[in-house]
C-alpha cells in the first residue's frame, strides 16, 4: 500500500511540473499568433480538463484510502493542498503503526506470560496453530509439536474424553455452535493426566457461513478439579452427616422457602415422605399444618414470626407439645457480607432430660429436707468462697442469721489461719471433680472450738460447667470431746493392759525361777536313797510345785487367750489314748476320796483324729479336776460318744458328770466369766483362780465347739461339750521318740552357763555334770561376753532376764561385735507368747523354758552339739515304698471341695517354687541365716502333704549350726531336697488337671 501511494505522489508531481510548463507557454503565448494562440488554447483547455480528472481522480483515491468510516475528502482542488493533506496522512499513520507494533508486542508479551494458552485453528488448511508462551499446559517441547500441532493436540487428548473434542468439532462444521466451553482430560509427556479447560469461538467465516477460523484458550483446572472432588466429598459426608444428626434440622432461604432438612426434623413433626420432599415448600405451610402438634399452638406461630422479624440468634427456647413432649429450638439468621440469605432452625427433644431436671428437683428438695431434719448444715459457694446459699441447720450450727451469711466469704468467716491451705488443697480437688469428707475446727460467731464434719462436692449448673461446691456439715464437737476422752482412756488401757503383760511376764520369771530349782532338785533329790518319810516330804513338795505351777499356766492361757494370741496345732491324735491317759493321771486323786471315777469310750471313735491334743488334754483335765475337787462323795464320770459319723470327719460329744455340790442357777449365768467362784469360801477351801472355766469355755470355741452345763445345788453338775474333728490316717500321728540319753554324752564339751539366780545355776550345773559336761558360770550378759572373748566354749546356755545386760542384748553383742556363731540355746522362765521369736530375732538358736525336764535339756544341747547319733535309732527311716506325698490331711482340710483342694494345691505349688528359688539363692550368697528361715517356712506346708522326706531334710538344714567347712554337706542336701520336689509337683499336676 506504501508503494501505490508513492507511485501516486510521483504521478501529482508530474503533473505539477507539467503544470508549471503550461504557464510558461501561457506566458509565452501573448506572444504568439493568435492562431498559434488558439491551438495552444485548445490544448490548455485539453490539459485543464485532464488535469480536473486527475484531480478528482486523487480526491476518490484519497477518499479510499481514508475508509469507509472516515469522512469523505471534498476540499480545495489545489493540488498544494492536497499534498499537504496528504503528508499530514502519511505522518499520522506512521504514528499508527507505531501505536500498533506496540501493541501487538504487548500482547505477544501477555501472551507469552499467562497460564493459558491461546492457539488457533484454521478450517481449511486443518491446521492449528499455539501462541508461542513460555509454558505449555501440556508440557511439550517445542521441538516435538512445531509444525505437526494439529497431530499432536488430538493425540494428547485421553482416549476416554476424546469424544467431547470430536462432538465440539462436528458441531462448528454443521454450523450449530459458534463458540464453546468444554473440560477433558490431557495426557503429560510423565504419563499423568490432567483436566483442562477450552474455550473459544469463530473469528471468520466463508461466504457460505461457514467457520474458517476460530481461536481459543486452553486452560489448566486440575487445582479446581480436586478442589471440586474434595469438596463434593466433604458436601457427601456433611450430607451424610445430617441425614443422621439427632437433632432436626430445617434451613430455609431469605425467602421462607425450606432449602434443606433431616430425618429427625420429619420424625419430631410427623411428616410424610422422605426429607427431600420437602425441599422448595414454603415453611408458612408447615407452620400452620404442625400447629396442632403443640401445646400451645397460638403461642408458637406468635413467637416464630417475632424470631422471623427480629432476626436475632435465639438459643435454646423450649417448646412444649400437645403429646406431652417438650422440644428445644434453636434459631440461627444466617447472613453473608451483611445481606440476610436465610435462617436455620434445630430442633432436640429434651423430655427424657426435663423428666431427670424435675426428678432431680424434687429429689433435691427431698434430700434438702431430709438434711434439714438430721440437723445438717447445708452450704453453697461459689468459685470465689462467695456464700450463696444455707440453710437453717447451718445457721444454727454457725450462730449466724441467713441475711449476715449470704453473699460473705466462707472461708474468711469459718477458716482458722493454720487450716487455710487445706481450704486451698480442698477447692482445688473441686475443680478436678473430686468429693470428699474431713473434720476441721472452725470459728463460729460464738466459739472458736467448734469441730465440724464437712462432706464438700463441686457444683456443676445445668451445663455441667463447675460453678462453686456444696458441703453439708455435721458438728461433731462433743464426738471430738469423748473421742479425746476416749484416747485417753485408751491409752490408759494400753498401759494398763502393759502392765499387765509385764506384771505377768514378771510373775512367771519370778515364780518360774524358784520352781525350776524347786522341781529340779526335787528331781535330783529322788534319784538319792531317801527313807519312806522324807519320800513322802518329796511328793508333797513336789505336788505343790506343780499345783503352783497350774495357776500360774491358767493365768498365762488365759491372758493369752485374751489378747487372741492362743493358736492350735493340728496333728493325728488318738482321742482312745487321750482320755485313758488324761484319766489315769487324775483316777488316784479320786480313789483317794473314796469316789467312783468310771470312762467310756464309744467304740466307733476314730483312731487317728486331727486337732490340738495338748488343748483338749487341758480342757478335760480342768473339767476332770474340778468335778473330783468338788465331789466328796459319789461318782465323777466321762463319756465320750459320737453324734455324727461322717466320711471325712467325726462330731463329737463328751459329757462329764458328778455327784457333786453343784451349783444354784444364779451361779450358772457367771460361770465362765474370768477369776468367777461362787463364793469366797472355795478359794479358801478348794484354792484356784476362778479362770479355770473361762479358759475352758475359749479353748472349746476355739476349737469350733460348743460347751454347757447343768447343775442343781447339792445334786451334781453335768458338763457337755461338742466339738468336731477330721478324720486322720496313721502317717498323722507325731513320732514316738524312744531315744535314750547316754550318760556321757557332754563329755568333753565346754558349756557355758549364764544365770542370774544361784538356784537355777545349781540345778543346771546338777544335771550336766552327770553327762560328763565342763561348766563355766556367768551371771550376767556382760561377763558372758567377756569369757566368750577370752575362752572357748561349745555351747551357752543363756538366761534372759538379768542385770547389767539382759540376754537378749548378750547374744545380739556375741553375734554382731564378736562375729561368734556359737550355739546359744535361751533358758528363760518367761513363757508368754512371743518370747521365743524375740530370741531367735536376737541371734539365738533355740528355746527352752523353765522349769523344763532334764532330758528335754540334755537332747537340746545334744543335738546342737551334733550329737543326736547318741539317741538310739534314727527318728526317720527312707522307706522306698511309702509314697512322695499323702493328700488325705488337706483332703479333710478342705471337705471335699474339689475347687478349694486345687487352689490350696496351686497356692502349695506357687509358694514352693518360689521358696525353692529364694533358698537356691540364699545358698549362693551364702546368706545361711536366709536359708534356715526358708527352710523353716516350707516346712510347715510340706508336712501339711505328708512330704515326710523334704520335710524331713528341711528341718535339717533350718536346725543345723552351719559353719563353711559344712557348706559342701549343705549343699548335697539342698540338692536331696529339690530333687523330691520336682519329683512330687509333676505328680500332684498330674493328678489334678486344674493345676497350672
């Protein structure tokens, strides 16, 4: 186009020149003929008029090139004017062209930038064309689609989505679209996929209409895509969600009408079909056809439209309905950026939960009155102490009037100084939830001495949010006031009840001393040659030795009975036996008088029964004594029948009589209350203590039994007892020892001997010298160590009580500060309960009490000394033919229950595994002590199974004085000893299942 414009300037500046030739030939023409003047005006007016045409000619060019919207060209015929106009054109389209190559860099720049890519695609040619960019949405290369784009882009497209782009195609080819927007998938040059947008539209068309080209964007929506896909998912779970929610749910747009609702929503107000049938249903319809659900139907349509026209949150309004229901509605205005879209509705039946409030209610009034009648101070505070309730009891209690108590601070008026942090430890464990009851001493408005018992718990409201804590208070002042006379009196008791134990201790020791001198030189005495007369002399001293030493057992067992430290054994005995024996001892004492002493035995009596022998020796021996002591004339008799035969067990009945003095019924009732007689008369005649029958009558219960008496004054007095025992087997009964005692078995052994008391150092010295003994005397614990130091000794025996160091003490030194392992063996005339323990706790290996039996004495020391092989026959003997174990003692134990037998057995197994683990341990550290206790501890409940063997071996190992030269002896016995036991376990597994 530049190039014509050019041509045409030429062409007018052509004819300019020729113009200006003209008017010199015009000039020159005044000079010519006219003829020539005539010719050569013909030919001006020629040129002139060819010079018009070319004139208009450039007008209608210039028009043209100024287009169609510009206005036409129709100014001066000058052809300086036209050129002017022309080179003020050309200027201005020169700036146009720039403008635009400006523009279209900005645009190839924006292009080039954007995320979208814009392309183009050309009908005819079926070519498409992509906007050079600096990213591609499909990440291609430019080397790999330059030239072949078309190709390229359909194979790009995923095969599953690629009939949208041929649809979109074939509709632009029929002419039924000019333009579209459509989303599928791309594949990446990675393999990955992704969702693409594309729009676009004709931007020319042929003749005919149809589309040549169109242009377009590609743009990447995946973001949006997952966006959408997660968004649909949370919609389905809200959706979900809401279909479920027990609460009912109806919101409606700014125009009433329901947008959404739940099930619950349908089910509260009886609403047919599903939710969804509700959606787009004007909420007015619903209002008025749910009227008559409610209570109060007026009411509800009043305060729904006062909600609709305020539009203000309302929580929680409780709505109640014509079925006895009571429903709470909650009523939400919803608004975005401050323009009103709607409202939500949520609806709760609450009536179970209003039953509970009124339940509680009156419950709580209820109880308010109970506390009020007990004389109970009920108080309410809140977080700060702050009173905010009472009532009158506490009022009362407190000595305040109700209007001086609320709103004060609880702690301030009540709380002593010193109980401040309690108050403090207390209102924390409130606000953890915790309740709990103390006692604290309080001010009131009238005494600062008052006690109060305080039961506090956290106060919650109806939100459960903890708001203070209740207490109701219990004044316990004059509770406190005879519980600290109580202490006192408890205390004196307590020294009282000292006192007597150690009144009693004392006694023992005191009288014990003299006995055991009296009793063994009386025994020394009758091994002299004695004339008939001073034999006689000897019994009677003798028998009022042991009558004194009676009451002092009587009073003895029957402290110990108090303080319910008596325990029994339970071994084979034969009842035959027993009685016989028992009877024989006390048959002379009633031929003596004249009286007739007759015993019967029923014959079905078992042989072996298991129980405490020693006790019911006592107890039938303090019957037996008493009916002979108080019969003068007649008969004293015992029976002794069965009243039950059982398999495993026998009851039975022993009923002594006499013909006595008996005793009135008055009497009767205090029979075996402690130090009881009839009169002060039988102490004087009879003697005793009068704790004769209360022992009696302990020792029975103790055993299980039952014991009663009838007696008529001046006829006689019958006793009947009923007591029942297990059955035994001969394996229960104890081992008769038939050892004797050699005359020199002490010979050679250095003992020595620590007594206070010169008696009982010449009875002790008495009897060992005649065993070939070498005795060495100290009379206190300070001299026995000094000649435990200084000399050496085989054995001590050791007294207990005596001054300057008391045995006890004595022995703790010889072990701890002498480092010595001597046998020490107690000789001590305390013989209540618990003083053996207190020896052994000392260091002592063994026990003996006076006044005791010679040979008691002599096998004691003998079997210390390791000398037991004096004694005649071995006490057990293997016999491989007796079994492991013998169950029948816990069978009877147990009556039968086979459940109890097989925890009992679990508990005996369990335990001596255990045991047996511990010893094996004690031995490897050397820790003997620990292994003598271990092994005195297992021995109970191996003998409890007839372990005879273990238990056998057992008590070696906890009795024997072990020193290191014996500890390869020790451990071949501790080897004995746990092969017998995984030998009997498997057994007893074996026979019960249960067992684990």
């Amino acid at each position: 186009m530049d190039e014509h414009l050019n041509r045409f300037i030429r062409a007018v500046h052509d004819s300019y020149e020729e113009y200006e030739r003209d008017r010199k030939l015009f000039n020159h023409a005044f000079a010519c003929s006219e003829k020539e003047y005539i010719q050569i005006n013909d030919k001006l007016k020629l040129e002139a008029r060819l010079k018009h045409a070319s004139i208009q000619q450039l007008k209608e060019t210039i028009n043209k090139f100024k287009g169609t919207h510009s206005h036409a060209y129709n100014e001066s015929d000058d052809l300086s004017d036209i050129i002017n106009y022309l080179e003020h054109e050309l200027q201005e389209k020169k700036k146009a062209d720039d403008l635009l190559q400006q523009s279209e860099k900005r645009l190839r720049l924006a292009l080039s930038t954007i995320d979208d890519n814009v392309w183009e695609y050309h009908f005819p040619t079926r070519t498409m064309t992509f906007a050079i960019n600096e990213k591609s949405i499909l990440d291609l290369d430019k080397n790999v689609y330059e030239g072949k784009e078309n190709l390229v882009w359909w194979q790009t497209i995923l095969e599953d989505d690629r009939h949208i782009a041929i649809e979109t195609f074939r509709q632009y080819m029929s002419g039924e679209i000019t333009r579209h927007c459509v989303e599928y998938r791309v594949k990446l040059t990675n393999g990955k996929t992704k969702w693409i947008l594309n729009r676009g539209g004709v931007i020319s068309k042929s003749k005919s209409g149809k589309p040549i080209t169109i242009i377009g964007t590609l743009t990447d929506i995946q973001n949006y895509k997952t966006i959408q896909s997660e968004l649909t998912e949370t919609a389905n779970r809200l959706a979900h969600l809401l279909k479920n929610l027990q609460t009912g749910v109806l919101l409606e747009d700014e125009n009433g009408t329901v947008v959404l609702t739940n099930k619950k929503f349908t089910e509260f107000f009886a609403y047919p079909g599903s939710p969804d049938t509700l959606v787009g249903i004007e909420c007015t319809e619903l209002y008025e056809t749910s009227t008559n659900l409610f209570k109060h139907p007026v009411e509800f349509l009043h305060q729904t439209a006062r909600h609709l026209k305020n539009r203000v949150p309302v929580n929680a309004e409780e709505l109640k309905m014509a079925d006895g229901r009571v429903l709470e509605r909650s009523y939400i205005p919803l608004f975005i950026d401050d323009i009103y879209r709607g409202h939500l509705w949520t609806y709760n039946d609450i009536t179970e939960r209003k039953r509970s409030e009124i339940q509680l209610k009156k419950q709580e009034e209820k109880y308010r009155s109970i506390i009020a009648n007990m004389n109970l101070g009920l108080i309410e505070v809140d977080l700060e102490e702050n009173i905010r309730y009472v009532n009158q009891s506490f009022c009362l209690m407190s000595g305040y009037e109700e209007h001086e108590l609320i709103g004060k601070n609880a702690a301030s008026l009540f709380v002593k100084e010193e109980d401040r942090g309690l108050i403090g430890a207390k209102n924390e464990s409130r606000q953890k939830g915790i309740s709990d009851a103390y006692e604290m001493n309080v001010k009131t408005k009238n005494s600062d001495a008052n006690w109060w018992l305080i039961c506090g718990a956290p106060l919650y409201n109806d939100n459960q949010q903890l708001i203070g804590s209740i207490g109701v208070h219990l004044d316990i002042t004059q509770q406190k006031i005879l519980e600290r006379q109580l202490m006192e009196a408890k205390d004196l008791a307590e020294r009282s009840v000292h006192a007597k134990d150690l009144f009693l201790a004392n006694m023992s020791h005191e009288i014990r001393t003299p006995m055991n001198a009296i009793l063994g030189m009386s025994k020394q005495l009758q091994k002299t040659i004695l004339n008939p007369q001073q034999q006689s002399f000897l019994e009677i001293i003798g028998t009022a030795a042991e009558n004194l030493l009676v009451i002092i057992n009587d009073i003895l067992d029957f402290s110990k009975l108090e303080a319910g430290k008596v325990t029994l054994e339970e071994i084979g005995f034969n009842m035959h036996d027993l009685i016989t024996n028992t009877s024989r001892i006390l048959k002379l004492k009633a031929e003596e008088k004249g009286l007739i002493f007759s015993v019967s035995i029923a014959p079905e009596v078992a042989k072996v029964l298991k129980g405490d022998p020693y006790r019911i020796n006592q107890v039938l021996m303090n019957l037996l004594s008493n009916s002979i002591k108080f019969t003068k004339r007649g008969k004293v008799t015992l029976q002794c029948l069965i009243n039950n035969n059982g398999p495993d067990a026998q009851q039975l009945e022993i009923i002594i009589s006499d013909t006595g003095k008996g005793m009135d019924e008055a009497y009767l009732k205090n029979l075996f209350n402690k130090f009881s007689q009839e009169d002060e008369s039988i102490a004087r005649s009879y003697g005793g203590t009068g704790l004769g029958m209360s022992i009696v009558k302990q020792l029975v219960e103790l055993m299980n039994g039952s014991i009663s008496v009838k007696s008529k004054k001046g006829e006689g007095t019958e006793v009947n007892i009923q007591l029942s025992f297990p059955k035994g087997t001969e394996s229960d009964l104890p081992k008769k020892d038939n050892s004797h005692v050699e005359a020199h078995i002490l010979a050679d052994k250095k003992i020595l001997l620590v007594e206070d008391n010169e008696m009982n150092r010449v009875v002790a010295e008495t009897i060992l010298n005649q065993y070939g003994a070498a005795i060495s005397e100290a009379v206190n614990g300070v001299e026995a160590v000094d000649a435990i130091r200084n000399h050496q000794y085989d054995i001590v025996l050791m007294d207990i009580q005596m001054p300057v160091m008391d045995g006890l003490e004595a022995t703790r030194t010889i072990r701890e500060d002498l480092q010595s392992n001597i046998p020490i063996i107690a000789l001590t005339a305390n013989a209540v309960k618990g003083e053996m323990e207190k020896c052994i706790q000392a260091g002592m290996n063994d026990y003996l009490s006076k006044p005791f039996e010679e040979e008691d004495l002599i096998r004691l020391i003998a079997k210390w000394l390791g000398r037991e092989t004096h004694f005649g026959p071995a006490k057990t003997a293997t016999v491989t033919a007796k079994p492991l174990y013998d169950l029948d003692k816990l069978k009877q134990i147990t009556r039968g229950d086979d459940k109890f037998m097989i925890k009992m057995l679990q508990v005996f197994i369990n335990e001596t595994l255990s045991g047996l683990a511990h010893l094996e341990k004690a031995f490897e550290e050397k820790n003997i002590k620990q292994v003598q206790f271990l092994s005195h501890r297992m021995k109970s409940s191996l003998n409890n199974l007839n372990i005879v063997e273990a238990a056998g071996i057992a008590e070696k190992m906890e009795k024997t004085m072990w020193t290191e030269s014996e500890y390869p002896v020790l451990q071949h016995q501790l080897t004995a000893f746990k092969k017998i036991i995984h030998e009997v376990i498997p057994m007893i597994r074996a026979e019960y299942d249960g067992l684990s």
